[in-house]
C-alpha cells in the first residue's frame, strides 16, 4: 500500500458523516495552519486525530465536545499546498 493511499499530515480527505450523509472535505495541518473556515483542521483535533492512518472506505469515529460522531473516508488526495 503506497503512502498516498493513508491519511497524512497535508492531504486533503472527503468525509461522509453517517448521520447527515453530509460530505466535507477537510485537509490536515498542524495546528498553526489549519482553520475549519478555510477548510483545513489540525492532526492534533479529535477528527483529525481519528483520520491520520485511515485509508478509503475505512470508517471514522471522533470523540467532539457535541458527542461521537461517525463519519466514512470517501477520498484522499495530495496535499493542495506546494
């Protein structure tokens, strides 16, 4: 499996959530760089802490302040930062 296929610091990945079968797409920074408003959050935050690893398909499950929430890894692509 080539590293492209997981979800890293700097990819951006396409989320479901499984209650609102909402789509997002978020990519994944440190905590400096990311904010929600521009599309990006922090490996360090519950998601994205459930996210880094995951591969396409896989199912996600984040611990919020709101309660667990589910989600399913629709897609990841490359960083969009050069």
């Amino acid at each position: 499996m080539c590293i492209r296929d997981r979800a890293v610091f700097g990819t951006v990945v396409t989320l479901v959530d499984m209650d609102t079968d909402e789509e997002i797409t978020y990519q994944l920074l440190g905590p400096e760089e990311s904010d929600v408003k521009k599309g990006s959050i922090s490996v360090l935050s519950p998601l994205g802490r459930s996210i880094i690893g995951k591969t396409v398909g896989d199912g996600v499950l984040a611990k919020t302040p709101g309660g667990v929430r589910e989600f399913e890894l629709l897609e990841i692509s490359p960083s969009t930062v050069d």
